[in-house]
C-alpha cells in the first residue's frame, strides 16, 4: 500500500521495500534516501530498535524518517525523538493524509 502512495507521489526514482529490520539495516548502510518510511512494528526487531543501530550522524543527515504505526506511547515516541526523528503518522490513514506528510518532509530539504 505505501509503496503505491510514494508512486503516485511521483517524486521517487527509486522506491525499496525490506522484508524485515535486518534487510532494511542493510539496505540503509549501502544507499541514501530522500525519505524512510518506518514501521514500528517489523519483522526482527522495531522501528525504534532499527533506529538505535544508526549513529548520530545517519540521522541527523539528510535521512528523514516517518514512523507509521496503529499506535507509538509517550515512551517510544521520546526514545524516537532522541534519536532525530519527529515525523510520525498513525494508521489508519488516507492516501491524502499519507501525500500530506511525506510532501511535507520531502519539501522541507
């Protein structure tokens, strides 16, 4: 579903989806993007324990992050702020309200 929200965006060259954290680890070590969608929760670990593999300079580059997720508590939403991120939007929503977001974020660098 998201990965047609970003193509109907048509702001994307190039749109990668990882299965889990480890294939998204991996994928973020080796290229840079203009946008990284996160779930909270996905296979292998978290959004917020994928987040705390990368160090202070990966985030606070030119990486921007949205967490998507039902629900993100005061507690994991702090953790994920600590570490750069403050974009998040929560399921469900529409395409509308997805374009909103990412538009928003992708604007702003």
């Amino acid at each position: 579903m998201l990965q047609e929200f970003c193509k109907d965006l048509n702001r994307f060259d190039n749109i990668i989806v990882a299965s889990d954290a480890v294939v998204a680890d991996h994928k973020l070590n080796l290229e840079k993007f203009a946008l990284i969608l996160m779930d909270q929760r996905i296979p292998k670990s978290s959004g917020c324990g994928l987040i705390e593999l990368f160090n202070d300079d990966f985030i606070n580059s030119s990486n921007d992050v949205l967490v998507i997720s039902g629900y993100v508590d005061e507690k994991t939403r702090s953790k994920y702020t600590e570490y750069g991120v403050t974009h998040f939007l929560s399921k469900p929503f529409s395409p509308a309200a997805f374009h909103k977001m990412a538009l928003k974020i992708i604007d702003h660098h």
